[in-house]
C-alpha cells in the first residue's frame, strides 16, 4: 500500500499509528547524526600526531576528502529504502524474537554510541533490498520504499515479502523515481537498481565484466555502481592501486561526473581515451580509411618490429680500462648477452639499462679469476665507464617513440621494410603523410597517430597499470584504443560498457569477444542487459526498426516503463516549425535535447535565437530556466532528456560515411528521450524506418 502527504503536510492516507510522521523523525535524526559525524572530523587536531610536514600534509589532505564525503547534500535523500528481517542476519530465529530493522541508504550513518542508523547501500545487509523476491524472499519480511520531493520525505510503500497471500505488484514509487523529469547531470540510481543490475554491480573486483545494453538498460549507472562498490568492499587496496573512468569525450564525462561524489566516492579519475595518450599535440585529423588502417591492431607488431630493428649486434670488443689494468670483453660475448635479453622479450627500455649492468658482470667474473674481490660499487662504476657506454650506445640506442612513429608515417622505405607482410601496399599508402613533417614539434598529428605513440612507448617503457577501470561507450574504440586501455589495467581488472548497435565509427567493434581479446581480458564475463527502465516503450519500438539493419542478431531493448511516452513524427515546412516543437515540449516538465546533424547546428541555433529560446551545448549543465540543450548528432551518445525533438532523421544519416554507420548514428539520436520524443521532418524519413 502506498501512503503519501502532500506537500502541506495533510494526510492523503493515515494510519492510525502515522508512520510516516515516525521515518520523517528518523530521517531527521539521521540528518542531525550525519552532521555530528561531519564535526567530529572537523574538529580532529592533528598538530601533534605527525612526524614532519609531509604527514601532515597527507592527513590533512585525508580529512579533507573525509569532510566532503560526509556532506548531506539537501537535496539528495539519506535513505530510500527500509529492510525488516524475520531474524538477526546470518542467525537463526528464537521463538518469540523480532528481527532487525535497516535503513538503506547512499552512506553510512551512526549515531553518537556507533549504532548505525542508516545502512551503506553496498554493505552485506542491505543486498535483499535489491535481490529479495517472493519467491526467494531472503529473511526479509517487510520491504519499505520512500518517495521523495526535494529532500522531504512525502511517502512510503510496502512489501510484506514473506506474506504468500499478498499478491506480487509493480512499486509505484520505484516506477516513479524511474521516470521521474530530470534537471541537470546524469544522476545515481541505488534506490531503483534491479537484480539483475545488482548482480553486476557486487560482481567481484578480480574478474573483468564486460556489459551489453541497449538504449535506457542503466549500463552506464551500473557501471559507475559497480565502481562504488569495489571502493567500499576493496577500499585500501583500490587506494593504493587507483581507479579511472573513461568516457567517449568531455560532454559525457560532465553528464557523469556527479554521480560517484553523490554516493561519497571521491577520489575516482575521469579520462577520455585521448587524455591518455596525450603525449602530442593533436593538430590534424585522418580520413576514414588511414584511421582504420592506423587503429588496427596490425601496427603493433609494424611498431615492435620498427623499433627492435634499431638493435644490432655488436662487432667489436669492449675494453674497459680500470687504473692500470685493462678488461676485455669479446664481441661474441656481447653478442650472447643482447640476444638473451631479446629472447627475454623484456621492455626496449628495460634491456637498454639491463644492457650495462651484463657487460659489467662479465668484467667483474674476470676481475675475480684474477684474484681479485669487486663488489656491487664496482659493478656499477664499470656500468658507468665511457668504453661500456659507448657499446652500449651503438648496440641498444636510446628512441624516442614519437619519433619512430614520426619516421614510420614520413618514410615510405621504413615503413615498407617493417610492415612487408603485415600490410598491404595500399594500407602502407592509406597511412603515409602526404606532406612529411620536419619534426615531432611541427608534425600534425591525428588522435590514431598518439595512439600509436603510446603503443611505442609502451614498447620502451611499461606503462603504470590501475587497480580498476571502467570504460563506457566501448564499442566505438579501435584495437589500437583498446590496447591503449588495457595497459591501465593489465594488473588490475575492467568494467566494459557498450551497445554494439550504436557503434558510429568506422572501426567499430563486430564483437565483444574481440574487443576483449584487445583489452587482454579474454576471460571476461559478458553479460548482457535487455531491460529498459528510460526509454519509453513507443520510443524504443520505433528505434528498434533499425536493428537488423545495424546489429543483426541483437536482441532488441524491451521497456518495462509502464507509462508508454510521448511519441510523434512530425512533418514540417522549415526550422520554423522545429523551433515550435522545441517550445512545445519545453511545457513540460524536465530538460529537452534537440538533437541535429552536425552540419545543421548552426541553422537551427540561428533559429533559436531569432525565436528568443536559450540553449546550452552539450556538457553544460541546465536550470529551471534553460532547460533546452542542442546536440550535434555526433555528441549524443551517452546523453539523455526527458523530452528530445529530433531534426531531419535523414540528415543524420547522411553526415556518417556509410549509410550502416549513419543508420547506427541515428538509433543513438532516437534513443536519447526519457519521457517522450518529437520527429520532424521536410525530406523523406530513412526508408529502414518504415
């Protein structure tokens, strides 16, 4: 049953005992803890405590995070969900004894003698909030949800799990914080998370998950969650070893970049794939054709091989020349040290200063036939010596990987000796600068061309690794991309988040198994969401008709929403009648995305502007009182409003290369709408959407 209070405060329904008046003192209470808990830390002296200043420092720095984990944002419920269990968890039940009560909430709450008062929605206990069915009721016989406006608690709703006689029914209030109109940034979802999202999210921090879902499935929250919650069940281990997110481009990382400091977690880095390999400036771009060849996984062994070429065997001895004694070390011997460390298949880099330290060891097994007794000091002023430096120098020369990736894309002879057998003559073409470059510095390099770099510098020197990372919108990453993530994580493990039907580029990924395969995380999981708890059933209906012509073989999003949304096609006689659209669904409540090819973004802003409606790009954050955002085609990915009017469907897709990809660019475009979705057009609708 669900009993509510209006915003006046008078009761709709009461019981005769007024819970509600009971879980708003709790809440209140709860409130008054979480502030004690917060001037506790404030109030730490730490001034006698710390050896130095850089402890101090770093204890500083901790309680400051500590404070602002601990802020009650107003605005934000403390607890959305109350379990009573039939007994004490994980004991058995004594004639006559009562369960336990908790409160679920974003965080942990005590009180003044350590009792919690709420629940941290990751902990053990609070599990059967997402799990516990009537069929498999967990111990838990009651199941309480709370509605929410702003931060006042208005009402509540029942689940009496362990009671067989009532009937199972659809919670009215999780379907309302479903969809209930957004303003502003992509927010959490730990009062709504299902079963079978739950389950990804307590998924273990030693394996890798990879997540396919469709549009509106939550893949992105969980995601996010699942980060969350290895922070709170790994916390020490994740602190020293680091996590990161990784998003498609800047817009989306400020869609996102609330929702993880909301559950307390503060210390999560955000990226881009381009931030990673940020080792140039990017100043050009590739066509199609250069950027598939470029972000194969094929230019890697082209690089290994580029790269290892600059060693060569030696010739001569090395004599090093100690007081008045001189040490001689043969050519063949050097030989049988540079091929052992090539067998070893250790890192360019790592050979290059293992290189000196072997030679010397060779000096020092003499030195002691001779009778006499070196020690490590020894060793290391024999590595120093001008004569081992010198070998060393010609046999293993330092590189610098921009510029033998500067050299492989200006030299046509260079890259035809390292990538004979590898690529084609026309691949070779397809990635050669037409206009070579005189230096890294003046080169206009391409986002695939720092990949590649990254790719060598890896080669040189092993990149550091993570403890976690979480890469959203992966389908859309080349093998060379992948591989550039993988090596944040080769010692840590990954959440793969993505929608092989929205792939938009043109090397998107044909598998999730290859992708993995790139990632060097073969082992991966893949599991796979097909609920749809955003987007509209109408909406993603309508979408769907694309499926077979973009992921055959896919199964389509099935909307569980219970409202239906609102959904038109539209024909219209100009930008005029698009500007109109846009003011109609600005009457309703919640944000709206106008969503247009790229190149008809300048049109329609004019547009706007002309008719007096204020608009944001994407990535800026929206208020009551700009609530319409414009969205290039291209950057809609990964966003969503409540309501979307969408431009000339067919524009979108010619402003993709091929009509698969343009069709795969216009089923993102169409699945962006929470509440309802307007299509307009004056040319003819893709023929795939009839």
């Amino acid at each position: 049953m669900l009993f509510s209070r209006s915003s006046g405060g008078t009761p709709l329904s009461t019981p005769v005992d007024d819970p509600l008046s009971r879980e708003r003192s709790h809440l209140a209470a709860s409130r008054s803890a979480l502030r004690a808990m917060r001037e506790d830390v404030e109030a730490l002296d730490i001034s006698d405590v710390t050896a130095n200043w850089v402890n101090a420092e770093a204890l500083a720095h901790q309680i400051e995070e500590r404070i602002k984990a601990l802020a009650d944002l107003s605005d934000t419920p403390l607890f959305f969900g109350r379990l009573d269990y039939l007994r004490a968890p994980g004991a058995e039940q004594a004639e006559g004894a009562e369960g336990e009560r908790f409160y679920i909430g974003r965080r942990h709450v005590h009180d003044h003698d350590g009792d919690p008062m709420v629940i941290d929605w990751r902990a053990p206990v609070s599990q059967p909030f997402y799990r516990a069915s009537k069929k498999n009721p967990m111990d838990i016989a009651l199941r309480r949800r709370f509605g929410y406006t702003g931060g006042d608690l208005t009402a509540y709703e029942d689940e009496h799990l362990s009671d067989p006689a009532e009937a199972a029914k659809t919670s009215r209030l999780l379907q309302q914080e479903i969809e209930r109109p957004r303003v502003g940034p992509m927010r959490d979802i730990v009062a709504t998370i299902q079963p079978e999202q739950d389950e990804i999210v307590r998924s273990g921090l030693s394996g890798t998950v990879c997540v396919q879902g469709g549009p509106g499935t939550g893949k992105t929250a969980v995601g996010l969650h699942r980060v969350a919650y290895l922070l709170y069940a790994h916390r020490e281990r994740l602190a020293r070893t680091g996590t990161l997110v990784i998003g498609p481009n800047r817009s989306f990382l400020h869609y996102i970049e609330q929702v993880l400091p909301a559950l307390g977690e503060l210390t999560v880095q955000q990226a881009t794939v381009e931030d990673l390999v940020a080792h140039v400036e990017i100043k050009g771009t590739d066509d199609a054709t250069a950027a598939v060849v470029k972000g194969d996984a094929r230019m890697a062994r082209v690089l290994r091989r580029a790269l290892y070429a600059h060693v060569t065997m030696p010739t001569e001895p090395v004599v090093v020349v100690r007081g008045s004694r001189r040490w001689r070390v043969a050519a063949y011997e050097l030989e049988e040290i540079v091929r052992e460390l090539l067998d070893r298949g250790i890192r360019y880099g790592a050979a290059r200063e293992a290189l000196p330290q072997r030679i010397a060891h060779v000096v020092l097994v003499q030195m002691e036939r001779s009778g006499e007794a070196p020690d490590d000091r020894v060793q290391d002023a024999v590595a120093r010596n001008s004569a081992v430096k010198a070998a060393v120098k010609a046999v293993w020369p330092a590189v610098d990987p921009a510029k033998l990736v500067l050299r492989l894309l200006s030299d046509a002879d260079f890259l035809a000796e390292h990538a004979a057998g590898i690529l084609d003559e026309e691949e070779q073409k397809a990635v050669l600068w037409a206009k070579p470059a005189r230096s890294v510095k003046s080169a206009k390099w391409s986002a695939a061309d720092a990949v590649l770099i990254d790719e060598a510098t890896d080669l040189i020197q092993r990149t550091h690794s993570l403890g976690h990372v979480v890469l959203d919108e992966a389908q859309d990453l080349s093998p060379m991309q992948y591989r550039a993530v993988g090596r944040r994580c080769t010692t840590g493990s990954a959440t793969v988040l993505g929608d092989l039907a929205q792939g938009t580029t043109p090397w998107a990924t044909r598998s999730w198994q290859e992708a993995l395969a790139h990632l060097g995380k073969r082992d991966a999981v893949i599991e796979e969401l097909t609920a749809g708890f955003r987007v509209p059933t109408d909406v993603i209906t309508y979408a769907s008709r694309l499926l077979p012509h973009i992921a055959p073989g896919l199964t389509p999003v099935v909307s569980i929403r219970e409202n239906p949304g609102h959904f038109e096609v539209r024909s219209v006689a100009g930008t005029t009648d698009v500007v109109d659209a846009c003011r109609e669904s600005l009457r309703n409540e919640g944000s709206t995305g106008l969503i247009a090819a790229d190149a008809r973004v300048p049109e329609l802003a004019a547009a706007l502007t002309e008719a007096g409606i204020p608009y944001l790009g994407p990535g800026e954050e929206t208020t009551q009182e700009t609530r319409l955002t414009l969205v290039p085609a291209s950057l809609a990915k990964g966003l969503e409003y409540d309501y979307v009017v969408l431009d000339e469907p067919r524009a979108v897709v010619d402003g993709e290369p091929d009509e698969r990809t343009g069709l795969r660019r216009l089923y993102v475009a169409l699945t962006r709408a929470v509440s309802g979705l307007t299509v307009t057009h004056a040319a003819p609708l893709p023929p795939q959407l009839a």
